[in-house]
C-alpha cells in the first residue's frame, strides 16, 4: 500500500510539473514595447512588405499608419463612426469595422475616397458588435468578428454579403483578428481572457497564449513576431511568434 502511494505521488509530480511545462510554452515571449500617439488604439493590420503597421482609435476614429516601434507617419484624410477594426486589402485600400452601424468600409488610401457596406447578421447589443475585420486574399473573402452576445466569426464574399457563420465559444470576447497567409490560419485575440489564439478558418481553436497585455485590441502577425496593439495604455507591444 505505502509503495502505491508512494508512485502516485510521484506520479501527481510529473503531471504537476508537466502542466506547469505546457502552462510557460502558453505565455508568449515580449521582445519590444513601443508607447504610441494614438488614443485608444483599436485594430490592427500590417502592409504586405512587412514594413509598416496600420491602426484605427476608437476615440477620434482616425486612420494611422506606424513604423513597427509605433511611430506615427501618417494620417489619413478620412473620418469614421466608432471604428474597431482595420485590415489590409487591395492594392492601396484597407478594410475598416464601424462597430456599432456594422458596417465595413473600404478605404483608398491614394486617393481618399471611401465606400460603406452594411453586413446583415444578428446580434443583441449594439455596443458589442463588428470589433475584428481581415481579408483573405488567397480565397478572395473577409473575416469578421462580432465581440460578444454572440461570439461570432463572420465570413464575407468579396460583395460583402455573409457567406457563413460560425459561432465562437473559447473565450469571454473577440476584440481582434488578422488572417495569416503562410499558414492559412486565423488569428484571434480576447480581451477579457487576454489571450491570442490561433483558430482555422471556421473558428475552431488550434492553440492559445496568454499574453500579460490588459485590454488588447488589434493584432498583426509575421513570420517571426506578433504585434499588438493595447487600447488601455496606447502601446504597440511586439512578442515572439512561437
């Protein structure tokens, strides 16, 4: 009996620090943070060079460009309603996510001019609609996510009518998103759980890291880094891709 005991608790030790193993390779590892002159930054996308970052604040509802430290180097000439997400596109044209009008709007970056489409879903709070927009361009669709009652991944065809929706239950909120091309794969951020998580294409959980970021609000990912972006203290903060 006492040599029973005495392997289970051997046993409950290498489960104890196996689990405690896999909880340190969850936390994403920080290489930089950058503070940044953007209230309230919420969204996050990165051009197709790598070369800079493109953001949206959900208090002045103005379009930033950003070196990868968080400079400011560039304005855009445009003004939105409650913007909360933001998303490369074609050539010269980001995506952006009015949250509350859910409406996403198509921004020439050349020339300024813009154009609305209103996205037809349900969701029962105003104030917790569109957060999240990222463009695939390899099937030539856009993701969407609504932040909460429901959690809801959104995918759209290139006219911007709903193609399908998938319902998103691993976390408490969705408060960012950004498609990786290399992988084919989602990347999705939470607030309330402040965690990035790694999904499919239909919302399905892969992986996730926690992240020590409060109120974390857009994300863009490399081949070696992960850039996000903190709505609470204005800070770009760069971690290790695992």
């Amino acid at each position: 009996m006492l040599l029973l005991k005495n392997v289970f608790i051997i046993f409950l030790g290498i489960v104890i620090t196996s689990s405690c193993e896999d909880q340190k390779k969850a936390d994403l590892e920080l290489k930089a943070s950058y503070k940044i002159h953007v209230p309230e930054p919420s969204g996050l996308a990165i051009n197709d060079s790598g070369t800079a970052l493109y953001t949206v604040s959900d208090k002045t509802s103005i379009v930033y460009k950003l070196s990868l430290t968080g400079d400011v180097t560039q304005t855009f000439d445009f003004k939105g309603s409650n913007l909360e997400g933001i998303s490369t596109y074609t050539e010269h044209k980001l995506l952006l996510a009015e949250e509350s009008k859910k409406k996403i709007i198509v921004l020439d970056m050349v020339t300024g001019t813009s154009s609305k489409h209103k996205i037809t879903y349900k969701n029962y709070d105003r104030n917790s609609g569109i957060e999240g927009v990222t463009f695939d361009n390899n099937s030539n669709t856009i993701f969407i996510l609504n932040e909460k009652n429901p959690g809801k991944l959104i995918r759209l065809q290139n006219d911007f009518s709903v193609l399908s929706e998938y319902d998103l239950t691993f976390a408490a909120d969705y408060s960012g998103i950004f498609y990786e091309n290399s992988s084919h794969q989602l990347w999705i951020l939470s607030d309330q759980n402040r965690t990035v998580n790694k999904c499919t294409l239909s919302g399905e959980l892969i992986e996730s890291f926690r992240i020590k970021v409060a109120q974390p609000e857009g994300i863009a990912v490399t081949d070696n880094s992960i850039y996000i972006v903190c709505d609470e203290k204005a800070t770009l903060y760069v971690f290790k891709k695992p």
